[in-house]
C-alpha cells in the first residue's frame, strides 16, 4: 500500500506540473507567436546533455521541456496556423487523448482493451454513416492518411489480383500479373510512397493529365484506360492538396465500374467535404469507389495521429492486412480486433478521441465546423484579392488558397519568409504549374474572422513594406 501511494503521489506530482504547463500553453494560444524562434544550436544548448548516469528528477524534466516550447515549438494548433491542412485539438478531442495515454491500452486486439475495441467499432460505423460509404466496409484507424493510402491500396493489390486468380500475401508478386496504376498527375506524394511500400514501384505509376484547377481530365482517363489490359486501380483525389479541388469522381467512377477497375481515393481532407450540405456537392460520386483514405486529425481537429483507412469490400481489407498467432487470443465471434484491418501490432487508441469529437459535435457540429473553415479561407482570399498586385490563383472551392505576389518566383517567396518570421501567422509556399506561390490551408476549428482578418492584413502588410513605394 505504502509503494501505490508513493506511486499515485508521483503521478500527481508529474501530472499537476504538466496540466499546469499545459493550460498556460492554451491560455497563450490564441495571442502567440506561431512560428519558432530558436535555432537548433540554440535549442541543443539548453536540451543536449550527456545521458545522466543516475538520473534528472522527473518534474525537473517537465519544467526544461516546457520552458522550451515558446521559443522551439511552431504554434501549429493556433487558430492561425495555415501553413499545411492541420487541424487543432478541439478541447474534447484532447481530453479524451489525455485518457489514452493515462489508460496506456494496446488497441491491437480485443482480448486487451474491450471498451476500445467497442469505442472504434462504434467510431468507424459513425464514419460511413457520416461520409455516406456502405456500411458493410472495412474501417482500420492508422497514424495517418501515408499509411490510410497505403492500407486501401493494400486492399487493392489483394482484390484485383485474387480476381485474376493469384494470391500476392501467400505467393508474393514475383511472377504475379501487373498491375497497371492510374493516379492524376497532381496526386499527392503519399500515393508515390504506398507504391514504394507496396514492391509495385513508383515507375508502374501512370499519370493522367489535369486541368487548370488540378482535377483529373476524364477525357485522358478514357484515353488512358482504352490502352490497358489487366488488373487495375486508379487512384483519385478528393481534394487537391494545393488548391482543394476534387477530381470528378461520378465519372471517373462510371470508367472504373466499366473497365472492372479498383477505384481509391485519397481524400485526406476533402473526405469531410461530405459531412456539409454545402459542400457535398464537391465529393458527388464519391460513394462509388472501392476504397477510402482520411485523415482525421486534419478536419475533424483531433490530436495527432489518427488517419482512416476505408474499403468497401471488407474481405480483401481482413484479407490484406490480418495476422494470425496462437498466443494473441484473437476473436472468433463479433468482438473487433484491430489488427485485422491496419498493418500495425501494437498502437494507441487512436480511434477513441474520433468518437469522442463525433459524439461531442454530433453531425450538425461537424458540418459547422467544414463551413465555418471554408468560409475563412474565402474571407482571406477576398480580403487579399483587394491589394493590387496580389493574384489568387485558384478556385477558393475549400479550405485551400493559393495566392501570388506581383507574378514574381523570387518577391513570392520573400512575402512568405517575411510572414513566418512576423508570426501574426504561419503559412507556406508550393508551387502551382511553374509558379511559385503562398498556399493558405484553414482546418482549426478555432479560427475566427477575426483571426482571418489579422492573418490577411499582417500578409498585405509584409508584402506592402518588401514591395515598397511603386513608382509610376
């Protein structure tokens, strides 16, 4: 007894230190500087050490990292970071995280951790329902929308060649029939790294051109697709990572079904376009394909890291994805384990915080929170489309904006440097057909016009002060 209650006063000793770090770090949020301030040597200065022989004391240890994160941590969860599609934690999400790392379960199978094999199960049905996929799908909650891609198109590799009659998890793909991959020519780099990952290559990738906004044109689709014999998955996208846009599904879903192709998408953020009404529309057709990829911890803003993976033909997701030993005590009746549907063993309870944000926001909330976003993002291309010199280069269809400062590589990029080192907000650069522009993604559920407002004027005053006066 005597040992527990050291035990427990430890705990709450460490705890109270970190709530109280944590809760400082919250207040401040919304009125600090979003990017770094320290260099590495400068950080390395304060935190490398040679490993103690005996040991710090632990609380010690919670003050040096928190002392540390103003000048070292980038603000990603302010409600003005729009450097990439980040989300931050809304406040039910991280409680709930906060009681996965105390509750320390192994989510792998359902012998472990019943509440969180029945919390997923209940998490993922809510999901279908949610984006309208057929409910009989596989659902498997892995650290992000790399390995969601990489766990559907898992799925594929399995379905379109069992279809042709060969076994790749028992037989391998030496000597297996090919297998032709159709991806946009703007897909994003993560559809590259599953084909890595997946021995197909990325040489075995074959693009299809896009148009202006980035979407896949159907009509080099046809084109392609005519010219192939043999198994095959197209991969489309559900929102452009640099402008929002979403390749036209309803159709390239009609090619699929015709050609007996595999169809996944990547919709690593566009998927939740599905929970509004007003945006709906964008995914039309969505429904079709045979597999799904998100992330949840970009719109649905709950901690890192949790991505979804979604297969409507359940059977090839078990199928690619299960592992089986004597000693794991596996299910043979209901109960959900796991790792029959992502490629991990051992892993947190990711899926707990996506129902805890589901329940708490319920479907009216999660709309609410897709539009208020966008309506940001729009908000901040209006107000800088004012300035003369200023161009937007996209359709501001999303969450997504592209902008341009005087048609310039070079005093782009410099209105992008002086934004981050401002730290009114943090954003980043890409480049869009050849140009190089600023790309403003708004996914916090915590941004509100007037975050929006201050964002666009601490930008149009950066480029105002590095373009000078203009002289006629």
């Amino acid at each position: 007894m005597a040992t527990d209650r050291f035990a427990s006063a430890v705990f709450d000793e460490y705890l109270e230190k970190a709530v109280a770090h944590a809760s400082d770090y919250l207040r401040t949020l919304p009125d600090r500087h979003v990017g770094a301030r320290a260099s590495r040597d400068e950080l390395l200065e304060v935190l490398r050490i040679p490993l103690p022989v005996q040991g710090d004391e632990g609380g010690e240890v919670i003050d040096l990292l928190a002392s540390q994160v103003d000048r070292g941590a980038v603000a990603c969860n302010s409600p003005r970071y729009f450097g990439f599609v980040i989300g931050g934690a809304y406040p039910v999400a991280l409680a709930a995280d906060c009681l996965v790392s105390t509750w320390d379960q192994n989510a792998g199978i359902y012998a472990i951790s019943p509440l969180v094999a029945v919390v997923e199960e209940v998490a993922a049905q809510w999901l279908l329902d949610l984006f309208g996929l057929p409910p009989e799908s596989g659902v498997g909650f892995v650290t992000g929308c790399q390995m969601a891609n990489f766990t559907c198109l898992a799925a594929a590799r399995h379905g379109v060649l069992r279809r042709v009659g060969w076994d790749v998890e028992t037989d391998g793909l030496a000597g297996a029939p090919r297998i032709n991959v159709i991806a946009s020519a703007e897909s994003h780099i993560t559809i590259d790294v599953a084909m890595r990952y997946l021995g197909l290559g990325t040489r075995a990738l074959q693009g299809v051109e896009t148009d202006g906004q980035g979407r896949m044109r159907v009509d080099a689709l046809r084109e392609k697709m005519a010219s192939l014999q043999g198994p095959t998955i197209i991969c489309a996208q559900a929102g452009n990572v640099n402008t929002g846009a979403f390749d036209p599904l309803r159709e390239i879903g009609a090619i699929a079904n015709e050609a007996g192709a595999w169809l996944h998408v990547d919709g690593a953020f566009g998927l939740w376009a599905r929970a509004s009404q007003a945006h709906r529309s964008l995914a039309d057709g969505i429904e079709l394909a045979d597999s799904w990829a998100t992330d949840a911890h970009k719109w649905l803003n709950v901690p890192y890291d949790c991505g979804v993976a979604m297969v409507r033909h359940a059977q090839d997701h078990r199928a690619a994805m299960t592992s089986a030993a004597a000693y794991l005590i596996q299910t043979q009746g209901a109960e959900r384990d796991a790792v029959d549907w992502v490629p991990e063993f051992s892993r947190r309870a990711r899926g707990v915080p996506v129902y805890a944000t589901l329940r708490a926001l319920g479907r009216d909330g999660v709309a609410d929170l897709i539009e208020r976003t966008c309506a940001r993002a729009r908000q901040m291309a209006g107000l800088l489309a004012r300035e003369p010199g200023v161009s937007i280069l996209n359709d501001v269809v999303l969450n997504q904006v592209l902008v341009r400062f005087d048609d310039d590589d070079d005093f782009t990029r410099a209105v992008i440097s002086g934004v981050q080192q401002d730290g009114t907000c943090w954003l980043g650069g890409t480049n869009w057909q050849g140009k190089a522009a600023m790309r403003i993604s708004v996914s916090n559920w915590a941004t509100t016009e007037d975050d929006a407002s201050r964002s666009a004027a601490a930008i149009a005053k950066v480029f105002c002060s590095l373009r000078g006066p203009k002289t006629s």
